[in-house]
C-alpha cells in the first residue's frame, strides 16, 4: 500500500469514526437513532459501531473513483459519499479498500464490513439496512447551515471545532 493510499484510508476512517458525534450535536438525533438499530435485532452500541464502519469503505470507493489525493480528499462532497452507499453493492464498496492496515481499528472495521457482506442474507440485509443511518447522517451534514453542499473537509473542521481528536 502507498504512503497516499494509507493515508486516504486513515482520512476514511476518521470521517466514520466523527460522523455520529457531530450529528449528535442535536440530541434529539441520538435518541432517535438509538431506537432503529434496535427495531433492525442490532444492539445498539453494535449498530453505531456498524454505522461508523460502513463510512469508511463509501467515503474509500469515493476517493477511488475520483482518484483523489490524501490533499484533495477534504474536497469530496459529502454528498458524493452518502451516494456511494446506495449506488454501489458490498463487493462495490469493498473494491479497492487495503489489505493492510496501520490502524488496528480501521482493520476490524474493514474485517466486519467483509464479514457482514458475506453473511447470510438476513443478517447481511438487517446489517447493511443501518448503511441507510450513514447516508442519512451524511446527508445532515451536507445540509446543515451555514454550510450547504458540505465537504468531507468542513466535516473535519467540524470535528476540530468539537475537540474531536483524529
């Protein structure tokens, strides 16, 4: 793996592991969400951690396509990502992640992404149903003033602001 393609991976993986808590900045949100991971047969703190993790391989097969560099990668739209989770399949989205990690966290994240997309189909069909909570709260942040259209950037200015560490 290059040094530029670990690097995106590690971008990827931030934005998955900050998206829920910048939602959360309207708790009425959290509250919500915690009740449809549990109406899916999915615990809910499985269900945030499948939420995060399905950010990674969408906001992954996004910089692909684009062929961003790790410096272009905050200009992805978000937008563009929450696109990828409903137009692109499991072996979509799992196309082109590494096979190697630095981060032990972005592994497992990409080892349960694999798994779920291989399990049997009710369970790969309750699981990937909470892909939707991604693209939803992809979509929040792209439409939450002042910023409309928002970046995979403005996310992490976001997070900074937020004292959300990378």
């Amino acid at each position: 793996m290059t040094p530029d393609h670990d690097l995106v991976g590690r971008r990827c993986a931030y934005l998955g592991r900050v998206l829920l808590p910048l939602v959360d900045q309207e708790p009425w949100r959290r509250s919500r969400r915690r009740e449809d991971p549990r109406d899916r047969g999915v615990d809910p703190a499985v269900g945030e951690r499948l939420i995060e993790i399905f950010a990674v391989p969408a906001a992954h097969a996004v910089a692909l396509d684009a062929s961003v560099s790790p410096a272009e990668f905050d200009g992805l739209p978000l937008l563009a990502v929450a696109g990828a989770l409903t137009g692109k399949r499991d072996a979509g989205l799992l196309a082109g992640l590494p096979d190697t990690f630095t981060d032990v966290r972005e592994e497992q994240a990409v080892d349960l992404f694999r798994r779920c997309a291989h399990a049997s189909h009710r369970t790969r069909l309750r699981v990937f149903r909470l892909s939707g909570e991604v693209r939803h709260a992809l979509v929040v942040l792209a439409e939450r003033p002042p910023a409309r259209s928002a970046t995979c950037g403005d996310v992490f200015r976001g997070a900074a602001e937020a004292g959300l560490a990378p």
